[in-house]
C-alpha cells in the first residue's frame, strides 16, 4: 500500500523528507554542479534557504565543506539567495557584533 500524503510529513525538526535527502547528498558530496546540474535548477527555494538541521549549515555552507567542495554548486545557490551571507554573522553574547579587534603579537 502507498502512502502519498507521507512525502508532506515533518520531522521534530520541521524538515520534510525531500529537504533532508537534499541535505544527506550534499553533505556526502555525490552531487557535483558540474555533473548533475538538474539536482541544483530543480532544489525549491524551501531546501536551499533552511539549515541543514544537525549541522546548523546552509546548503551553499554543506557543499563548500570538505574534499569534495564544489565551487559552482556553492555559487549556483548563493546566487539563489545571496543574504544567506550574512546570516549569523559575528555576534557577542550581548546580541551585537564584535567592534574589538584582535591585537598583534610580537614576534621575535
């Protein structure tokens, strides 16, 4: 017996089932820009602008990682939705960003 309406079911995460298969390929590096360009033009906005939910990275973030990063899938979804960038950012605890700046050290 088929169950159709289970491709709609979340997990505890939120995350349906094509966003984590989405995510497992990437993180594995079995798809490349290069040779499955389709895997990439046919993601939906929803899998490439949600967190991979146990590594806390982007998908552009999943397929820069690793030996088998690859810089056309990384800027293919950049170029999706660019103010992935600047998501997370440098924070303090406080909430805002960090004006310190790191001191030299003297080197003998």
């Amino acid at each position: 017996q088929y169950y159709p309406d289970a491709v709609c079911l979340r997990d505890t995460n939120g995350h349906t089932l094509s966003q984590l298969k989405f995510y497992m390929d990437l993180k594995r590096g079995k798809k490349t820009f290069k040779k499955n360009y389709s895997f990439f033009t046919g993601a939906t906005d929803n899998q490439v602008n949600t967190m991979h939910p146990g590594t806390g990275l982007y998908p552009f973030m999943l397929a820069a990682v690793g030996n088998k990063s690859d810089l056309a899938a990384v800027y293919y979804l950049l170029s999706r939705n660019p103010k992935l960038v600047g998501v997370g950012g440098n924070k303090d605890n406080d909430g805002a960003g960090s004006s310190r700046k790191r001191q030299r050290e003297d080197i003998d």
